[in-house]
C-alpha cells in the first residue's frame, strides 16, 4: 500500500481521471497546428536559414570567419558548446537522477527535458563540426583503423574523451527518451486506428458522408505512430520489462550525465592556463550545466504551459521545485567561483592571482560581472516564495540565468586566454557576423526542433503522469489528511492515536 | 486506504543506557587510552635508534630528512586527525537529517533521530580540538613557525608570509597567535551547534504535539535544516581548509573542500547505517525494514562513487599537468618520506571504491543487515585511512605508520562518540511519532 503524506501538494490539479490526461495530452498531437505554433515555427525556420547561411559561410570559407587570432584562439565557438552541452544536462538529470530519488514531480516535464537534452546537445555537436573545418572528415575524432600508418587518435587528449563522452551521452538519451515515448505513441496510434473503425468507408456512402469521414479518419497517424509505437501492446509483462529498462537506463545516465560536463570541463582543467587548471572544475561544471539546464527547461515549460493549457500537470508546485533546483546549483556554482578566487589568493602562484584579478578588473570585468549578477546573485531572489512561485519572475530569472551561464564560458575561455603569457602577445577578441550568426543558427535547430517535437509528439509523459495520479492528485491529499486523522498505521500501538482522540 | 495492512510501531519506545552497556564503553575507551599511550611512549622513547634509520632512509631516497623531528608529532596528529574525523561524521550526519527536511524526504523519516543524536558529539569534539590545537600545533601546522614570516630571516617563506592573514589576521604573525583561524575553530563549532540545536528543539517540540495534522515543527525543521545547509556549504569547504589543506602549507587545490566533504558525508552514512543495523539487532526500531536498509544501502553506495569521482578528478588534474607546485603533494604519498604511505594511496582506491562499488551493486546485498556491515565497516576504515594520508604525511613524516598509537586513538575516539551518540540518543524517543511523514516512512517499499 502507498501512503502518502498530507504535507505534500498535490502533482496533478483539477480532479483529472485518466482519460482527462490522454485527451488533454493527445488533444496537441491530433489537432491542426494553431496559427501560434505556425508563427513560432516560421520565426525558428527564418533563424535557421539565416544562420544557416553563416554556418554554409563557416565551412565554405573556413574558420578565418569568426574573430579568433593567434592569441585567442577558443572564443564563441567552445563557450557555445559547452553552453549548449551544459543545458542538455537537465533533460537526462530529471527523468534519470530524480527517477532513482524517487521524485514524482518529474513525471510532467521529464519528457520535454528529454526532448530538449538531444536537440541541445545535437546543438553543441554542431559547433565541433564547425571548429573542424574538414566537416567531411569529422570520423578522423573516432578511433577508426586506417591506411595512414599506426595513425590514431590521441588518447591522451581530453578532447577525445569529449567524443566519447558526448556521443555516449548522446545515444542513452536518444534511446532513453525514445523508450518512454513508446506507450504514449501506442495511444496515439490506438486512438488514430479508432477513428478508422469508427468511421469506416463503406461503398454505400454518398460522397458528402465520404468527404465528412475523410475528415475524421487518420489513416496517415495510424500507420506513422503505428511504426514508432513497435507494436507495443501494453500487457502487464510488457509493462514490467519496461520499468526494468527505465531504472537500467537510469542507472546507466546517471554516471553519464555527470562524466559529459566532467570531461568537457577536462577540456580546459588539464591544461597549465591560469585559470583553467583548477581542480575544482569538474564538479562545478556539473553544478552549472545542471543549473542552465534546469533554467532552459523553466522557459520552454513556462510557454508550453501556457500554450497548451497545461496547469493542471505543470503545477506551481513544479515551478517551485525547479526554482529551488535552480537555486541550489546557482549556489554551488557560487561557492566554486568564491573557492576559485580565494584558491588564487591562497596559493601564493602571481598567474593565477592575475588571472583571476584579471577576469574581475581587466577589459572583459563587464563580462564577468554580468556573469555575477546573472548566476549568483540574482538566482538569490528565488529564496523568496513569491518569487518562487510567481511565473513572471521564473520565467525572467530562467532566461537570466542562462545569459549569466553563457558569460561564465565566455569568461572562462576567453579572459585566461586573451593575456597571454608574454605581454607581446596580448589581444583582445571581437566576435564577427559570422560568430553571431553560428551561434543564430543553433538556435534555429534547437527551436526548430523543439517546436516539431511540441506539435507531433506527446509533450507530457501520459502513461508516468497515469502512474502517480492515484497518489498525488487532490484526492490524494484530501485522502492522506483523512488516514491521518484516523490514526494510520501507528493506531494499533498507541492509543493516543485512537480514532477522535485530541483531533 | 487499505486499513488491513497495519504496521505495528511502538511510537513510545525510547532507547535506554544501560549501566553494562556504560561499562563496556568505558572499558573500550580505558582499553583504547592504555593502548594509545603505550604506543606514544613506545614511538617517542624509542625515537632516537629509529630517527637514525628513518633519516638514513630518507638520504637513500634522496629528500625530507634534513629537519629535526620532534616525535611528539605523530602524537599529536593521531589526536588531530581522530577529532577532524570523528568531528566530521558528527557534523555530516546532522548535515543528513537537514537535506532529508529540505528534500521532503519520506522514507528516513522512521530512522532520524539515529543521525539527530551525532550532533551530541559536536560540543566535546570541538574542546577536544582546540585543546589538541593548543598542545601540538607547532608540530601539526608548519605555520605556526614564526620564523617563517620574519623576512630576512634564515627560515623565511614568501609564500607561506604571503598566507598569513589567513591565519593571522588582524594580528602580525610574528606574534604566533592565530586568531583568525582560532575564531573559525570556535565559530565553525558554534554555528553547527546552534543550527543543530535549534533543529533539536522543534523535533523534540514535534513529539508533545497532540494533534498529528499540526506541522508546525515539521515547518520549523524544514526552515533550520536550510539554515544548516547554507551554513555547512561554506563551512564544510573552509573548515577542509583550516584543518587540513593548511598541514601542507604550501599546497593547494580547488576541489579540496568539497573532497573532505565527500569523505565525511559517506563516513556519515556508513556511521547511520551501522548505528540503524545495531539498533535494530538490540530490539529497538522494529518497524525498520529491509526497504529502509535498502536506501542506506544506497546512499553509501550513491555517495563511495562520488568521493571516488571527486578523489580521482582532484588527482588526475594534478597528475596530468605536472606542475611542481602541485605535484609534490602526491609525489609525497607515492613515492615519497621513506615510501611509507604508498600502499595507503593503492588500499584507498580499492577499499573507497571498489569494494563498496562491486558489493553492494547487487540489490539483495543492500537489503541484508550484514552486507551492509561489512560495507559500512570497510567504508569507516577506507575514509579513516583517507584523513590519514591527508594528516599523516605533512606532520609525522618519514616516521608515520600504523601501530598501537593509531589503533588506540580510533578506539579511544570511536568509544567516545558512541557514548555520546548513545548519551543523546537516550533522551529522547527512537521515533519521532508526529512526523508528517511518519506514514510514508512506515510504509515504504521499494
């Protein structure tokens, strides 16, 4: 029996039964695309042409495009990887990591986070392509057996190991994702395959009857989510076996969602730079890409909620939870900066009390402040409730955060590399059109993307949020305070707990 | 609901000191102390004939034996390094309980009053500490030396002068009297005792309640568990800092702070189970299952992998960019001082990791009392272990080792938090019956 306590707010408002939540869900799928979903869907398309020309640019040309020099030879192109990885940390934390803590309240955005992750991190993989040049030639990362002598991959770099990583990442939470969306694509193909028997063409139609039934039947979505359902018949042994593939996935990302944001902050810690060697990179790395993550994840939510009408899955409650989320990384990710700054201090090393100085005062202070405000002192606000649980201010503070967390790579990269170690050697970077415009059309991907994914697949995970309705609606509230009322389990042992007694 | 499953719990149950059970304590402590004094006197009479050898040694290998050595040292490090230790789990098992409150956590309602009596510990542990402090710190601290900071002097430091405010300040170091780092001794002490307290205080408040539906006190700790979190997230770092990064003065690493913190949160963890398993095998806490077993299980499980993930960063990072104002720390532990503490750095990896990693993998193992012993017990003894490679080596030198003075100062520590946790746990009861979320606690199954 599952008890739950009365203390908890409820996950799933509204008094929804189970068929509410599959007409609620399958309602976006199945319905023609809103003029909003065209208009936001058009706007990423144009973003991703005209990127797209700045990316055709970058590798026609080469990377002579974008603002680097000799000196400063990492700029937008890493801090937009890693920022792009980092978000697509949450998607895999939320369904892996708050799967195994047991959190119920991911069962309504987990999918979404998902959905997010894959697109993010196709994103980054974009700009590696990029900084390639060769494009063409991007199998020469993998240790393939080739014809040009003993001629490998360097082990030893971890760039390499950000291949591995990345790629690994990026398959679990392909499949992942994919197995989750199994059963709902089953509901949808089960529902599309209704409205062929239901309305099925008979040759005694007049051909008014037949124009209305073509309407209503969906031939199309019966076979096409009929193919991606994988004939999933949902018996109770197809159910187990499938909660036996999630907790196995989940125990598998787990270590992964913390090994990708590790090795990418190798990138930079195993070098001598000032500032980058540190050692407390890897995990405060992680902290950062869990905490942009979660903020990305806020502000698609935040408009999917309002978009799609679904306050009654994506509840306050969810919004305050992932502030506290937000807030708790955005603290971690403080107390790194701080221990950063007082390391240089405390070491007594003049580059990296330089660097750090540098990065604070130097010419790129604008950026580093702005990385203060946006990450730290700002996510502060969310201690308070109102705050919390106000939907302007999660919605201005996640896209702040995510500003914030772009301007810590840029500081990062940039500022330990723009004073070099001979002062002959100083520069400055300025980024051109085509460093913009790169960046531009990663957007136009992720968006579009994301939009395709909000129109043609299920945008909440139905048959999870199903799972946790009996234990966390309303009801299960109402119920809780009841059994508590009535002594609960305790009863039999106490008698201070007897029905009526002192309540 | 189903009313027919009925969990029988005994919400009144109290834990009761026995005087035999008093006895055996105090004779393990007695015993410890023998042992513990023993071994010093043994280490410290017999220095000379060894200081010989031991410095002969060092000359074959061609470093660190030209400084005098007071044997005392390793004394005081054991002392040292049993009260951080000790401290630590103390501190991180109220550190548990805080995060249970902040995440809402249901199931570890049924055992928190087990990590609620560590923070017993804390007021002795910090007198322990400054005492030690008081006693040892020119041979636990190098910089404590005032020589250091005397510029001209013969035993100089620039860089050593350069951190001094950390320790000194307002004062000039000249003067020896630390009281920068002192008031942190005492501020860290007093800050985690009052939060503790004052978590103390509701969930005790919580059990006079006569209506279970009032959350009052539940809303309490929930508030003073932040309270603690935000203080611990600074102080765990800094404390890390003070007690230990500063043996090795000139060394430093980012990640050091939230290393000690991983080794004492998994002690932590390790300390509550064993505490829960030992608890139950005596009769108390019968309404705890293997489900709660499990979790522990998966804790210790959770949290060995991360001290290894932020141990192995911490090295590789140095290891890879070879800088000598890093490296020496771990040159030292492999092959430097005689060679001593090389074999702790290979038991460390397999006794923190893999062990704990490779047993309780399987799902039954975490559900069965004395897997979960064994785990535990190998985790106290692989992250004692771990504090001794960060104490031992910057204070006894080539003359560290593992004989009757470190046996008896374990025993002799180990006796005294036990007493203690015993002592508080005593006073009040084994269950903390109006604990929202006593329901979901008793009837957790996973």
């Amino acid at each position: 029996m599952q008890v739950t306590s009365p203390i908890r707010e409820p996950l799933v408002t509204g008094h929804k039964t189970m068929h509410d939540i599959t007409e609620d869900i399958c309602r976006r799928v199945e319905e023609k695309p809103s003029k909003a979903w065209l208009a936001a869907f058009g706007v990423s398309l144009i973003m991703l042409i005209v990127g797209g020309y700045a990316a055709a640019a970058t590798w026609w040309y080469g990377i002579g495009m974008w603002g680097l020099n000799k000196t400063v030879g990492w700029a937008w192109d890493i801090t937009n990887f890693v920022w792009w990885v980092g978000i697509g940390h949450a998607g895999t934390l939320i369904s892996a990591i708050l799967l195994l803590f047991r959190q119920k309240w991911r069962t309504s955005i987990n999918r979404a986070a998902e959905a997010m992750t894959i697109f993010a991190v196709i994103c980054a993989g974009t700009f590696i392509l990029m900084h390639m040049g060769r494009t063409w030639l991007a199998h020469w990362a993998l240790p393939l057996p080739n014809t040009y002598g003993s001629l490998w991959v360097n082990f030893h770099s971890p760039l390499v190991w950000d291949v591995f990583a990345i790629s690994t990442y990026l398959t679990v939470s392909l499949v992942f994702w994919y197995v989750g969306l199994i059963p709902d694509l089953a509901t949808i193909r089960d529902r599309a395959k209704l409205t062929l028997e239901k309305y099925p063409l008979l040759d005694t139609d007049t051909p008014e009857e037949r124009r209305e039934k073509r309407k209503k039947r969906r031939p199309i979505a019966a076979f096409i989510y009929g193919l991606l359902a994988f004939g999933w018949e949902g018996g109770a042994k197809v159910w187990a076996r499938y909660e036996y593939v999630a907790l196995i996935l989940a125990g598998l990302s787990t270590p992964l969602v913390l090994s990708v944001h590790t090795i990418v902050s190798f990138d930079f810690a195993t070098s001598l730079i000032p500032g980058w060697h540190t050692t407390i990179f890897p995990p405060y790395f992680v902290a950062g890409a869990i905490f942009s993550g979660f903020a990305m994840v806020q502000t698609l939510m935040l408009i999917t909620r309002k978009v799609y009408k679904l306050e009654d899955y994506i509840t306050i409650t969810h919004i305050d939870y992932m502030n506290k989320i937000i807030i708790l990384t955005g603290s971690i990710v403080g107390i790194a900066y701080i221990t950063e700054f007082f390391m240089a201090w405390y070491s007594g090393v003049e580059y990296e009390r330089y660097a750090f100085l540098n990065r604070a005062f130097g010419p790129y202070w604008w950026a580093y402040w702005s990385m203060m405000t946006c990450n730290v002192i700002s996510p502060q606000l969310f201690w308070f409730k109102k705050i919390r649980q106000s939907i302007a201010w999660s919605f201005f503070l996640s896209i702040v955060v995510n500003i914030g967390m772009w301007f810590e790579r840029f500081v990062i990269i940039v500022t330990s590399l723009h004073r070099d170690f001979i002062p002959s050697s100083w520069a400055m970077f300025y980024p051109t059109l085509y460093d913009i415009g790169d960046y531009l059309f990663t957007f136009g991907i992720f968006f579009t993307c994301f939009f395709l994914f909000a129109k043609y697949l299920p945008v909440i995970n139905m048959a999870e949020v199903k799972t946790i309705l009996n234990s966390s609606d309303i009801k299960a509230k109402e119920k809780a305070t009841e059994y508590l009322k009535e002594g609960g389990a305790v009863k039999a042992a106490s008698p201070m707990y007897d029905k009526g007694k002192d309540l | 609901m189903a009313a027919e499953h009925t969990v029988t719990v005994d919400v009144n149950e109290k834990y009761t000191l026995t005087a035999a059970t008093q006895k055996k304590i105090w004779l393990w402590l007695a015993v410890g102390l023998i042992l513990f004094i023993a071994g010093a006197f043994w280490f410290v009479t017999g220095f000379g004939s060894e200081a010989a050898h031991g410095a002969g040694h060092a000359a074959e290998h061609g470093g660190g034996g030209g400084e005098h050595f007071n044997p005392m040292a390793r004394v005081w490090a054991n002392l040292w390094l049993n009260s951080v230790f000790f401290v630590g789990i103390a501190v991180a098992g109220v550190f548990f309980l805080a995060t249970q409150y902040a995440a809402k956590a249901g199931w570890s309602a049924i055992i928190k009053r087990v990590p609620e009596a560590f923070g017993g510990f804390l007021p002795v542990g910090g007198v322990i500490m400054l005492v030690v402090y008081f006693l040892g710190h020119h041979d636990l601290f190098h910089w404590t030396h005032t020589g250091l900071y005397e510029k001209g002097g013969p035993e100089f430091d620039a860089i050593i002068n350069g951190k001094a405010p950390f320790f000194y300040w307002p004062l000039s170091p000249e003067g020896g009297f630390p009281f920068f780092w002192l008031l942190r001794l005492v501020l860290y002490f007093a800050l985690w005792y009052w939060g503790y307290t004052m978590i103390r205080k509701a969930s005790l408040a919580e059990d006079q309640l006569q209506n279970r539906l009032d959350f009052r006190y539940y809303d309490k700790q929930v508030v003073w568990s932040i309270v603690f979190i935000v203080i611990f997230a600074v102080t765990s770092s800094t404390s890390a800092w003070d007690w230990l990064l500063s043996i090795d003065t000139h060394w430093f690493s980012t990640m050091f702070g939230w290393y000690v913190f991983a080794s004492w949160f998994v002690s932590a963890l390790a300390v509550i189970t064993l505490a829960v398993v030992y608890l139950k095998e005596q009769g108390y806490l019968k309404a705890v299952n293997e489900n709660h077993l499990h979790d522990l299980g998966k804790f210790m499980f959770a949290f060995s992998i991360f001290w290894t993930y932020v141990w192995f960063c911490q090295f590789l990072l140095i290891y890879y960019a070879n800088i000598p104002e890093e490296i020496f720390y771990f040159k030292e532990r492999l092959h430097g001082l005689g060679g001593v503490y090389s074999p702790v750095m290979i038991i460390l990896a397999i006794i923190n990791f893999a062990f704990p990693f490779l047993f309780l993998m399987p799902r039954d193992s975490k559900r069965h009392p004395i897997f979960l012993k064994i785990t535990a017990f190998a985790i106290l003894v692989g992250h004692y272990l771990d504090f001794y490679l960060m104490v031992m080596p910057g204070t006894a030198k080539q003359y560290g080792g593992f004989g009757l003075m470190e046996i008896g100062a374990i025993i002799v520590f180990a006796s005294l938090f036990v007493w203690l946790f015993y002592r508080t746990l005593s006073k009040a009861p084994l269950i903390a019956k109006n604990h929202p979320m006593l329901e979901e606690s008793l009837h957790h199954s996973i």
